[in-house]
C-alpha cells in the first residue's frame, strides 16, 4: 500500500511541475559547458503559503523520462542549496578539476549521474537556501517541522 501511495504522490508532483512549467525556464545552455546541454533542464519557482517562493532544478532522465522514477533532492545542512547535490555528488554535470587561469569554471558531463535512470527534482531547501526565498524575511526562523511542511506545500502546489 505504502508503494502505491507513493506512486500516487510522485505521479501528483510531477503533474505540478507540467502545470507550473514555463517555456522560459527551460535551459539549454550554461556557460562553461560547451554546446547545448546534452539533457533537459527546467529551473523556476513554486510558491508556497502567501510570502515564500522555493526555487528547484528538474532534470529529465536521460533514459525514458515518462517510465523512469521521479525523485526529490534534499540536500542536507540544513543550508546547503541542492545545486551542490547537481555538480558534486550525482547530477549530470561536475566541475572539471583544473589549475585556475582567469576564466569562468568549465563544466563537464558525468558517466554515472543519477539522471541516466531517474528524473531528478533538486529542490533549494529550506526557504533562505540558494535561490529559494520568502517576502518577508521575519516570517519564521527555519526548522526541521518548517522545513517539512514547506517541502509538502511544494509538492501539493
């Protein structure tokens, strides 16, 4: 049953995201990568409550998007944004390993990203880390029940 709920609440999360989806937020290129990004890549803002926005990467599998399981990134800190999750531990790009020479770091695709079999959500949590951020910086400090609840209203919006 457990499974099956679960489905269910990806399946729900996944619906959003379309609904949400904005022609504008689609990447093609980043710079330091060369030539269009060799996946797709959607990044934009899911409101949540009346005065915080959460900011979110979505990468489709490279495999079979529509087959293939959805998942949510959480980087742990609490403070980190999901963008180091992205280039250093399983996401498609990493920073290629060079002496500094002035110009901007260059990116290179990785071998064994997770997106090769799953779509990815890689989600700035909580409200305050990396992109995501809220109207009104009193609102709350950020905890651990907070933290949970934003991420829920993120995956009911």
């Amino acid at each position: 049953m457990g499974s099956w709920i679960l489905k269910l609440l990806l399946l729900q999360l996944l619906l959003v995201l379309i609904k949400h989806a904005d022609a504008s937020s689609i990447i093609r290129y980043l710079p330091g990568f060369e030539g269009p990004l060799p996946f797709e890549l959607e990044t934009g803002y899911i409101g949540v409550g009346e005065e915080d926005q959460m900011f979110y990467y979505f990468i489709k599998s490279e495999r079979n998007p529509e087959e293939d399981p959805l998942l949510v990134w959480l980087t742990g800190g609490p403070g980190c944004s999901s963008f180091s999750g992205l280039v250093y531990e399983n996401g498609p790009l990493a920073f290629k390993v060079g002496a500094y020479n002035g110009s901007i770091p260059t990116l290179v695709s990785t071998t064994y990203s997770w997106t090769k079999v799953a779509n990815i959500i890689y989600l700035d949590q909580p409200v305050g880390t990396g992109f995501s951020y809220s109207r009104d910086p009193l609102a709350d400090i950020p905890s651990d029940t907070g933290s949970a609840k934003r991420v829920n209203e993120f995956v009911r919006e």
